[in-house]
C-alpha cells in the first residue's frame, strides 16, 4: 500500500521571498484586511468616523498651539489647510507602524498554530490601512476645494498631483519595512514593544509635519534629508498648494532610504520568523 509522504523543511535562507505562496494565501489575505477593518471600530459608537476625527482635531490643535499663538510659517499657506495636509501622509504612515509594528506578539496566538506566511500580516495592515488615507483625503478635499476656489490659498502643482499615487506607494512600502523591522527586533528585545509609541511620537517632530522644511536652517536641512518621510510629506503639499521643498536629490535620498529599510525589515522580519515560537 503506498503513501504520500510531506516534509516540511524551513528555508535555509534569510532574504528570500516566496511570491507563489503569497499568492496561493491570497484570500487570507483579504480576509485579515476586513478583520482588522471591522474589529478596530465594531464596538465604537462612531466607527469609521475616528478615522476622520482624529486628524480634524490634531489639525485644530496644531493650528492654535503653533499656527496662532507661536507663528510656525507655513509658506504662505492656510494653517489648517497645511497642518491637515501633513497629516495626510503621516496618518498613513503612523497607523502602518503602529498597527503592524509589533506583529509577532500581536498574533503569537494564530501563528503558533496554523501555518501560512507570516508576511501576509503586516501587508495586510498596509493595505487596510488604505481605507483611513482615502476618507481622511475626502475630508480635506472637502476644506480644500472651496478655499481654492475662493482664493484663500493656492492651487495644486498638477504634475506632482499626478505623481500621488507613487508617492503613496513609497509610503507604503516605507511603512512596510520599518514596521518589518520593528517586528523582527520586538519578537527578542520586548522593550521596544513599549518604546514605539514613543518613537512615533519622536518621528512626528523630526517629520515637517508641523513646519515647513523651507523655514529650517542649512545644517537642518541636510539632517531633514535623512529622514525618508521629509520630501513624502512635502510633495503631498507641493502637490496641492504649490509649496514645498520637493528636489531630486532629497526624493532619490528618500527612495534610497525606503529600499534599505525595506531590505533591512524583509531580513529582520523572516530572522525572527525562524525562532519567535521560542522567544514570545
């Protein structure tokens, strides 16, 4: 009577993508997007709508703290405008980080016990994490088009609006990797389980979220341009108010930056996935 015998190896190789079982795991995929989507808000009495709360009210308290009472420049731009517009790309980016950067605690649960690639995660996270981006845009769209129309403040750089989309992309794939590597170094060294949310709060002011890079000195700028998140921030408001310090050399640094902590996270991610049943 014969048999068909299954041996599971694990890979010998710690940089190595498996695309065809990412594909064959499609569906689960999915499925995570809507299940992060439905129980972050199913026992909230506003739902979806914190995904546009939150940054109306960080926008609001921006604007009195640095744009009233501390007369932060913001190129000539709308204060509310401006601050609402940084918080476009920087939402995106934190919500990524802080949902996906401590993946292995998060579902040591289900990964100690069901197999599927574990990568499947985080990128679900990216991609859920769409969802909030797109109503946040709708909302400032709503500010923004009557001011523009108006003439309260300026119009887009329509060139750059076109490019949003990969702008956004990188975004993505940026969040991606630090997030990777956030959960790579947390499944061993648990104080950074409790450090990130101060390390995002860090980020957000080193970030020209809340100041524009146009009002930094030269030493500052060279420093700004280390930080893959400064021309993300400024391209999305060069794309809509025609301001912002969007170069070559910054974008090149900044997709250099990206590509290497995407290496850096895909490496530290799938180090840890080898041992972390032993180590959460």
């Amino acid at each position: 009577m014969s048999h068909l015998e299954r041996i599971i190896r694990p890979r010998r190789a710690w940089f190595s993508i498996d695309w065809r079982r990412l594909l064959q795991y499609r569906d689960l995929l999915w499925t995570l997007v809507r299940r992060d989507f439905v129980a972050r808000y199913q026992q909230t009495i506003l739902g979806p709508a914190w995904f546009v709360i939150q940054p109306l009210v960080a926008s609001l308290a921006f604007t009195a703290v640095f744009g009233r009472a501390l007369h932060t420049s913001t190129d000539q731009v709308n204060p509310f405008l401006f601050y609402l517009c940084g918080m476009l790309p920087w939402g995106f980016f934190s919500n990524i980080l802080s949902n996906a950067g401590n993946t292995f605690q998060a579902n040591a649960a289900v990964f100690t016990k069901v197999y599927f690639p574990r990568l499947i995660v985080p990128c679900a996270v990216v991609i859920g994490c769409l969802a909030p981006l797109a109503l946040q845009l709708v909302v400032f769209l709503a500010f923004y088009l009557p001011a523009v129309a108006g003439g309260h403040t300026a119009g887009p750089d329509w060139t750059l609006l076109a490019l949003l989309p990969l702008v956004t992309l990188q975004l993505s794939l940026l969040g991606l990797g630090t997030s990777l590597l956030t959960s790579g170094f947390s499944a061993k060294y648990r104080d950074l389980q409790h450090a990130l949310p101060f390390l995002v709060q860090i980020w957000l002011f080193v970030t020209p979220v809340i100041y524009p890079v146009s009002q930094l000195g030269p030493r500052a700028r060279v420093l700004a341009g280390f930080n893959p998140l400064t021309p993300l921030v400024e391209s999305f408001r060069r794309a809509f108010f025609g301001t912002g310090t969007v170069t070559p050399v910054l974008m090149g640094m900044s997709l250099a930056g990206t590509l290497l902590l995407l290496a850096a996270g895909l490496y530290s991610f799938q180090r840890a996935e080898r041992t972390f049943a032993d180590t959460v």
